[in-house]
C-alpha cells in the first residue's frame, strides 16, 4: 500500500514538472506527421522503425536549446532574432514560416474532418472540420495561458493511444527488435523520399519558437524566483526529454502498427489518415480502427494551437503588438486576430480544392528550407555568451545540433531533387 501511494505521489509530482517540452513533442505527432508515419510503415514494413531511435537525440538537443533560449532569455525566439541578427533573416524566416504553417493547419484540420466523418458518415466531413474549427478558436480565445497549458497537458494523452494499438494485433516481436536497432537503408528513390519526410515531420521549425515563447511564458508566470539556476534548467531538461522521447514513441508505434498491419496485406499507399484507420479496421478489427481515429482527433486539438500559436507569437514579436495567450481579447486584438485568420485560412483549405497531400507537400518543401538556417541559428545563439551568459550550449548539446544540423540540410537537399525527378 505505502509503495503504491509513493509511486502515486512521484508520477503527480512528474506530470506537474511536465510543461512546454511534453506539449511540444506530442503536438509534433499532428494529423499530418501520423499520415507520414502511417505511410513509412505501409511502403517499408518494419524497416523505417530505427528512425524513432535517431531523431530523439536530435529532436531533443534542438528543442532543449531553443527551451534554455526562451528561459535565459525570457523572450521569444523571434525576439531574440530580431535584436541580435539582420532583420533580412527574420522576415525570409516569416516569408516561408507563415505559409507553411498555414498549409499544416489546413492538413491537420481536414484529416480530423475524415476521421470525423468516418466514425460518424451522416455528418458530412466538411461540417467536421467546422466544428473542429469552432472548437478550438472558441477554447483559445476563451480560457487563460495557465487553463489552456493544462487542457493541452491532458490532450497529450491522446497519443498514448497509439501505444495500445499494435499490442491487439500479433506482432514478430524478433523482427521489430532487429528492425529497431539495425538500421536498413536502401539507395532508392522511394525508400530517401520516406527519410526525408520523417525527418522534416519529426523535426519542424515551428516547434522551435513554440518552444522558447513557451518556455519564456512559463517564466513569467511562474512562482519560483526570478533568477536562471541549475534546477530549473534540470526540471526544463527533464520536461524535454520526455517531451520528446513520448514522440518518438508515438511515430515508433504507428509505424509497428502499419507496418504489421497494412504492409502485410499488400497496402502500400497511404495518403492522408482516414485512408490509414479505414485499411485498418478489416484488417486488425473495430477497436484498433477506433483508438486509432480517436487518436487523430485528440492529436489535431493538441498540435493546431501549438501551430497557430507558434505563428501568431512569431508575428507579434516582430511586429512589437501585444501578445500572449494570458491576455484576454480585447487586450491583444492582433494577436488573436492572427491565430483566427490562420485557422480560417487553414478550414478554407478544403473548400478551394488543395488536398491534404497537396498540403503536406508544400509544407514539407518550406520546412525544409528553413529548418537548417533555423538550426544554425538558434546553435550561434546558444553559443553566443552575449545572450545566454554562462549558460551556452555544452559539448553534447553542440554535437548533436551539428548532426541535425547535417542531417537537416542533405534532408532539405534531396527534398529538393526529389521534386524534379
């Protein structure tokens, strides 16, 4: 009894240390990241899953740089870029930043419209996406930087459901285990294409700012003292490593999933989600279709704030408006008003003919030409002792930037290549 109470205690005592970092990597498993997911288990089997182990480490140094960032800094990433390099840099970095957010809204809202119909086929999937749409202007306009934080901790729950689904199907656990930690690469173009567009999912520059605007958001609302000392800087280390390996978790078994599933039985393309949860359900049985659809929904809630909030904090800092998801309406009508219009925007996707795939694609194309600016960027600053004082970027922390950083730049490369071929 006193052992159960003692683990009660230490898992509440985590989850209230949990913040930006959790937020952040389960809203990196959006909508459209799960049909990219899906779509490397379907074409490859089992043969993409030691992905999960590679982009962790990766994910976590960049995130965790831009977190200290917006910690030491009590600012944005925006801010920061505004005041320390030339404003040529920030306005390509909105110029490309702007459209391709957008564009991932307008995917994430019409696969959780799909799903939506899909479970429910009198609605139509159109009024879904309004629905879903209303939902989450009214809640972002409504409640408070601290209720929204906690709403959007809860909703990272959802994509513990994508956990439970390859366990309710058999599973060559022997072949898993090989395929996770021996990695199979194959020099075609089909196979670098899945790469690359796992790579530009895992790791997107909109997280970037999330992160540090949040990280900046947590410091001015928190209790604790004013000063940047080795616990918090801890506590924030913790919050992102879990942030991020609960994602990489995520895209580790939705690609189990498909890959013992859907390639198994021959079903090698998969463009948007709902393609993904209707080849299930045949295949692996009403509730494997159902978790995963609900996971769709859950995820879309969690990841779309995350986008328009991103964008919205990203303009606002530029522009000097005021800002911040603790003030109420009538106290930062540009803020608000921007989250409003790239949602709409996003919702209108669906009605002028742009396709989720269509979608993904652009999106993927201006991720990756500004993720490695991005990430040379954000390791100058953390490097930079005018900026971060004593708390520049470790040893660790450089190495792991400069592979991202190489890795991110032959990704957005062979993007390119690939869209000529």
């Amino acid at each position: 009894m006193k052992r159960s109470k003692k683990f009660a205690v230490k898992i509440r005592k985590i989850f209230r240390l949990l913040g930006p970092g959790l937020v952040t990597g389960a809203s990196d498993d959006d909508p459209s990241g799960i049909a990219t997911y899906s779509q490397a288990g379907a074409q490859f089997g089992y043969a993409t899953l030691w992905t999960a182990l590679l982009t962790f480490p990766l994910m976590a140094a960049v995130q965790g740089m831009c977190a200290r960032i917006g910690i030491v800094t009590r600012q944005g990433l925006t801010v920061t870029l505004k005041n320390h390099y030339p404003k040529p840099i920030l306005y390509l970095m909105l110029l490309f930043s702007f459209p391709a957010i957008t564009l991932n809204i307008g995917a994430d809202i019409q696969g959780m419209g799909a799903v939506g119909h899909m479970i429910l086929p009198q609605i139509p999937a159109f009024a879904f996406s309004i629905i879903f749409t209303a939902i989450l202007l009214f809640v972002i306009i409504k409640y408070p930087y601290q209720r929204l934080a906690r709403i959007l901790k809860w909703l990272c729950l959802s994509v513990l459901l994508y956990i439970l689904v390859p366990f309710l199907v058999r599973q060559d656990w022997g072949t898993v285990l090989k395929n996770t930690f021996v990695p199979v690469i194959r020099f075609n173009k089909e196979f670098l294409s899945i790469l690359v567009a796992l790579l530009g999912t895992t790791i997107s520059p909109y997280l970037f700012f999330w992160q540090a605007t949040m990280e900046a958001e947590d410091r001015r609302h928190s209790k604790r003292k004013i000063m940047v000392d080795k616990k918090i800087l801890s506590d924030m280390k913790e919050d992102v490593n879990i942030g991020m390996w609960l994602s990489n978790v995520v895209m580790f078994f939705i690609i189990l999933t498909t890959g013992s599933v859907l390639y198994k039985a021959g079903i090698r393309q998969i463009d948007t989600v709902d393609q993904a949860a209707k080849a299930l359900e045949p295949l692996a049985g009403k509730l494997t279709y159902l978790l995963f659809a609900i996971g769709v929904i859950g995820t879309g809630l969690l990841a779309i704030p995350v986008l328009a909030g991103s964008q919205s904090y990203m303009l606002a800092e530029t522009f000097e408006w005021n800002e911040g998801l603790d003030k109420k309406f009538p106290q930062a009508k540009p803020f608000y008003i921007a989250i409003i219009i790239s949602l709409l925007i996003g919702l209108s996707l669906d009605f002028i003919g742009i396709t989720p795939i269509q979608a993904l694609v652009y999106t993927a194309i201006l991720y990756g030409i500004t993720a490695p600016v991005l990430i040379a960027i954000i390791m100058h600053i953390g490097n930079n002792k005018k900026v971060m004082k004593e708390f520049t970027n470790n040893k660790l922390s450089n190495f792991l930037g400069g592979l991202t950083l190489l890795f991110m730049t032959a990704a957005a490369f062979a993007l390119i290549y690939f869209q000529f071929q």
